[in-house]
C-alpha cells in the first residue's frame, strides 16, 4: 500500500504539474495557484500536513479577520472556490490517478491529446515526459570567430578539472593541425 501526500507542499506540487500536464487548463491552475498563495499562509500546522482536515470555509474567516475591508467579500468568495476545486482535483487525482477528472467537467486536455495520438505519437509523447529537454541555461555559447559560436550542452555542474581537461583533449583533437609559415 502506497502512503498518499496530502500536504501542502503536494498540493502545490500538484497545481503546477497540473498546468504543464494538461491535467487542467493552464488559467484554471494559475487561478487556483493564487487563491492557494493567499490563504494556504494562514494554516496551522496540522493543516499544511494534511489537507484534508482543512475547514476552506473556516480558513476564509481567519483570512477575512486579518484582512478587515481591505479584501472585497466578492474577491474572498472568489478564493473560496478556487481554492475548494483546486483540492477537490487534488484529493481526487492523489487517490487515483489513473481515473482522474477535474472537477470542471471538462476532459483534461493530456487525455484529449492522448485520444487523437497515433502509437507512434504517444511514444514519442512519452519519451519527451520521461526525458524532457534541459534547460537553455545548461546550453554555454562559445564565440569563436565574429560569425561562428560554438555550443556546450549537458555540462555537469559538479565537473572536475580532470573531466574538463578530457573534453578539452577531445576539442584539441577536432581541431585542424596549424601550418608551418
């Protein structure tokens, strides 16, 4: 039996993998994500350990108390909801994943995409979210002449001199051997 998070933190988690998995639309995630911001900093210990003890109703008054009429009830309300489906799809896909569906009643737009994919396109799809592209700030450009930059991709950020110097002997090898004048 496997230990199910339902903390905080995974909740979170969950509403930014949400949005760049196509388990919800990107602006329900990011609405979401905001209401979560501004009432998740008001709850007790306990609380943020296991979500599911949270009263949102509750958590809406501690907020309202604080906030007096700087936030409008409209906006409050507004957070409310956002707040409550965003752990009702939390709960939902955290118990079951495999039979996940949004509370928004709409089919998550990964399922879509994986309805209409060929084999081949699911593959692909699936290789691409195992091994996603590394970030363009891993990629080091190396100017060499005024029209040609070299890249250096996948460099380890804990490379040793030894390594670098093997790289660079690799390069030295590359390299055209200089002419005699």
């Amino acid at each position: 039996m496997t230990i199910r998070d339902y903390s905080q933190t995974a909740f979170l988690d969950f509403l930014r993998q949400s949005a760049l998995t196509g388990l919800t639309k990107p602006a329900t995630a990011r609405s979401r994500k905001l209401a979560a911001e501004k009432l998740l900093l008001l709850l007790k210990s306990h609380e943020r350990q296991d979500l599911r003890v949270l009263d949102v109703d509750e958590l809406c008054s501690r907020f309202h108390k604080l906030e007096g009429s700087t936030i409008r009830p409209e906006t409050l309300k507004l957070y409310n909801e956002r707040l409550t489906s965003g752990l009702q799809d939390f709960f939902s896909w955290t118990s079951d994943p495999s039979s996940f569906e949004t509370v928004e009643g709409e089919k998550p737009e990964a399922v879509l995409v994986a309805d209409r994919d060929t084999p081949g396109q699911a593959q692909a799809r699936e290789e691409l979210t195992l091994n996603p592209p590394r970030s363009p700030h891993d990629i080091f450009p190396i100017p060499l002449r005024e029209d040609l930059v070299v890249y250096l991709q996948n460099i380890p950020l804990d490379m040793t001199q030894a390594e670098a110097n093997k790289i660079a002997a690799v390069v030295h090898a590359l390299a055209l051997p200089e002419k005699d004048d």
